[in-house]
C-alpha cells in the first residue's frame, strides 16, 4: 500500500469488529507514527492504550453515566470555536446529515441520534483505544504536532489491514479516561483513537466524507 492509497482508504470507521489486535502490531504503528515531525522535534505526544480489561471498566464506567449526561463534562478545551462561522457550520451540519442518514436516523429523533453518538464511548466496539494527550504547557504549534502523530497512525492502521476513528468526543469523559491511563494533573487528553478491524457489512461505515474543491482551500502564485 502506497502513501496515496493509505490516505484514499482511511475514513473514519464507526463500526469495528472485535477481533482482537496484536500488541506488536500497535507497538510497530506507534513506533513508526512517531517519526512524525514536530517543530523543534518536541515531539510533545503522550499515546496510552487500552484493551481488554481495563478498556471494558472504562467504557462501563462511562456507559452508566451517559443516560443521564449524554454529551459528558464540560470538556477542557473548546471543540469547536463558538460561534461556528461558514463554511465550517455548513460542514458540520452537512457532514451530521449524511452520517446519520447512512442509519436512517432523521434530525428529529434527537434521541435516537444520541444513542448512536453515545456509541462513540464504546469506540464503536473497536477491541483497541489509544488515548492521545499532551502537556497542559503546550500551546496550538504542538497541538498540530499532535495531530500529525495522530495521522500517521491512522495512515499506518491502514498498511495492517486496519482501520480507526479519531474520537475528540472522548475529552468530555476527561476524568474517568484520566483515572483508567493515569493521566498526570500536568497532561490533557486530547483525543481517543479507535483502532481495529472494520466492519464491513455496518451501513454507516459506507459514509465517504465530502471535501471541498481545491479552488477553496489553495492559492496557486507564480506558475505563469
Ligand atoms: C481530531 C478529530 C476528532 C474527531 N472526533 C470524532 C468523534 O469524537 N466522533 C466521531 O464519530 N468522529 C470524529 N472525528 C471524525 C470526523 O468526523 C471525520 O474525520 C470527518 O467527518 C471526515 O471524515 P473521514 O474521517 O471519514 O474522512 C474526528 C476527527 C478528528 C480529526
């Protein structure tokens, strides 16, 4: 698998089989993904990772909770800026449409949207979490460090045959993920990562996300 395709078949995958992965496999994706750059090679990543066990207590400790707090605690960083101007607000929205429309699931069945959001704190039933976080010191430079880590696991998960879901929604459950890694006061989660095999037959493992045409996002100067 070429850097092309690895890129082309990443998405993010919400249904996972559970079969399991093994360690030196996440040890290999790890050590590869940190040849990642970061400026000053600070290389400010923390990635904790949990299966079995401790995963199963984590995701039952949350699962009691989310009934009555289904979006979690406040989070410790703001996931989106507010307020959320275009084009970024028609994104979202348009990226939460086709997500649930892969399910049948319509704008008015709140609850049932949430049920299906509360599937993120299972990792979408991924036999693998990783849990990435840095230093409460660092400052937006090395949180996009952090995410050129994170891509480059992803974009390894894919040369094993794998798949993932990057969950951000994990940082509103910051204590009880904090206590299962133990996280140290100084470091903030940022992100899970669900890491496994991808369930093919899932309707909404079907979602192929939209990007927006070239003319938006680059400026060409100088090429005559
Ligand atoms: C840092 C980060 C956090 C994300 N958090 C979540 C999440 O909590 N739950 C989820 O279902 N998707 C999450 N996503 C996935 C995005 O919705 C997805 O990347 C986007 O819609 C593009 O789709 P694709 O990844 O399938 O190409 C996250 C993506 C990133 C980069």
């Amino acid at each position: 698998m070429n850097v092309s395709e690895a890129l082309d078949s990443r998405m993010s995958c919400r249904a996972f089989l559970p079969d399991p992965v093994p360690e030196s496999t996440i040890r290999e994706i790890l050590t590869a993904a940190s040849r990642a750059p970061s400026g000053g090679n600070l290389q400010p990543w923390f990635v904790d990772v949990l299966t079995g066990a401790p995963l199963a207590a984590l995701v039952a400790r949350i699962g009691l909770q989310v009934p009555e707090h289904p979006l979690g605690h406040p989070g410790e960083y703001p996931v989106y800026p507010s307020p959320l101007g275009e084009p970024y607000r028609t994104r979202r929205y348009t990226n939460g449409e086709q997500l649930y429309a892969t399910i049948g699931l319509p704008r008015s069945d709140r609850p049932a949207r949430l049920r299906q959001y509360a599937r993120n704190y299972s990792g979408f039933g991924a036999p693998v979490m990783l849990f990435v976080s840095i230093d409460r010191g660092m400052g937006s430079a090395q949180w996009a460090d952090l995410g050129m880590f994170m891509q480059s696991i992803m974009l390894l998960a894919r040369e094993y045959g794998l798949h993932t879901c990057p969950q951000e929604s994990w940082s509103a459950w910051h204590p009880e993920v904090g206590d299962a890694i133990a996280l140290p006061a100084d470091r903030m989660l940022f992100s899970g990562i669900a890491l496994g095999f991808r369930d093919d037959t899932a309707p909404i493992n079907r979602l192929r996300t939209e990007r927006a045409p070239l003319e938006e996002i680059a400026t060409f100067r100088g090429f005559g």
